[in-house]
C-alpha cells in the first residue's frame, strides 16, 4: 500500500481510539474510505510532477463518486461562513494539533508545545531541537480559487480548490515568526505542515519554510477575503497566501525527516 495512505489511516484510527486523550470536550470523528484513497492518488500522488494542476472536470472522470461529491458536499463551501466561528476555528485547531503531536509521540517523535514567535512545536531528539512545524487545519476548499487567485505561481495556468486552500495569514505574526526563524533559528529546519481534511482530498502536506517564504515573496499577499463580523474583535489578518500542495510533500516523509 502507499506509505502516505497506510500512515494517514493509521492517524484516522488513532485518533478515533484516543478521543479521551486528545480532548474530552470537543470530539471529531475521522473518515479515510477507499473514495479518499483515490482522491489522493488522482489529485495529488498521480499529478504533483506535472507542470500545472489537473482540472476538476478531469479528475470526475477518473474518480468515481467525485462528481457527486462536488455537487453535495463541496459545493457547500460556496456560500458564506458563518459570522460567529472564531472560537470553534480555536477549538478545531488546537484540537488538531494535539491529535497530531499524541501521534507523532506514537511514532517515538518527541513534540513540544512552543510559543509565538517560535513555530507551534519543537521536535526533540536526544534533548535536543531537530526541527520545528507550525501546524494549519484546513476542511474548507478554497471552491472559487479558479478564479479568485490570478497570481498562480509557480504554475502557469488555472489553480483549483483541491491544490489551492492550504492557507497562511499574512501580516504581522508571519513577518515576525519569519524574522524569527530566519534569524534565530536558522540553522534547526523548520516546515509548514497542513492537515487537510476537505470532502475529497484528504492528508498531511508539508514544506519547508523557505520555500513558503520564496512563494510568498512571489506572489505577495495573494488574496484578500471579505471582512466578516468579529474580525476586529479577533484582530483577524484577512490577507492570505495558498502555497501550491502539488510542490509540497506527504506524511511519510515528514515521518522519516523527523526520525
């Protein structure tokens, strides 16, 4: 079997058999079927050496049940999100984060919690720092991406939801915790790593944080969403980036560079 699929299924499983330990109060319960399989095969295993993205009306028609999914699940990211989410997004990130570092320590890799301006976790090894990530959670496809990021880079043609929604705010905090990791801690690798959970496409992606920070010294802030209520009240960045996951790598490979 694909290394990226058996070790993604092994974190779905772990994380429904541990919802205890990861967090009593907020409970997700994760799906990895054989539809899934297919889609990371077809939408990102198949196509990442390729020039430029595969579009979607091509993929339905290697995909079974992807047409569907579009239409019933997918498409519901069209419409607009609800106004009062923030302390959910928290929730769901933070609930992530602690399911990805309980899995991480199954796997004997040693995970700390850090703070800004570090990246969210240190990688302990011999007691000492090997690594860094800053983690994302993304369930959300980014479904007008098409025509919404005219900036494509590094592809030269059209971007689609399924490689275009692994999101980074802009602004402030990444200037800073660049400055930090270009600066202090130069010389410990440090990665970017997304966990996308969407209707279709599912799994970890990963880069490293030079080659987010040559991306977003390509394109700039390449998209600015509309202003929703609470932004103010959460001091919200609205300007994002979405480094290109057909460039990025996969959970097995994260695996084997922490070890």
């Amino acid at each position: 079997m694909n290394p990226n699929i058996q070790l993604y299924k092994e974190l779905v499983e772990f994380c429904n058999s541990n919802t205890d330990k990861i967090e009593t109060k907020f409970v997700r319960n994760l799906n990895f079927n054989e539809f899934h399989e297919n889609c990371f095969v077809e939408m990102y295993e198949n196509i990442k050496h390729l020039e430029n993205p595969v579009e979607p009306k091509l993929l339905k028609e290697k995909i079974p049940g992807l047409t569907e999914c579009y239409k019933n699940e997918v498409g519901k990211y069209l419409f607009k999100r609800n106004n009062f989410k923030k302390e959910l997004d928290i929730q769901l990130g933070q609930w992530y984060e602690k399911a990805f570092q309980l899995f991480l320590e199954s796997k004997n890799i040693i995970v700390n919690k850090k703070g800004f301006p570090f990246p969210d976790f240190e990688v302990i090894k011999d007691d000492k720092v090997i690594a860094y990530y800053e983690l994302k959670f993304i369930e959300a496809p980014f479904v007008s991406a098409n025509t919404q990021v005219k900036n494509t880079y590094p592809y030269t043609a059209k971007r689609f939801d399924y490689e275009c929604s692994l999101t980074l705010d802009t602004g402030r905090k990444l200037t800073e915790q660049r400055t930090k990791i270009e600066t202090d801690l130069k010389d410990v690798p440090t990665y970017y790593v997304w966990w996308f959970d969407a209707p279709h496409l599912k799994g970890i992606f990963y880069m490293e944080s030079s080659e987010v920070f040559d991306y977003w010294d390509n394109v700039g802030d390449l998209h600015n969403r509309e202003k929703r209520d609470g932004d103010i009240d959460h001091k919200q960045v609205t300007t994002k980036i979405y480094p290109p996951l057909l460039k990025m790598k996969s959970l097995n490979d994260l695996i084997n560079t922490f070890k």
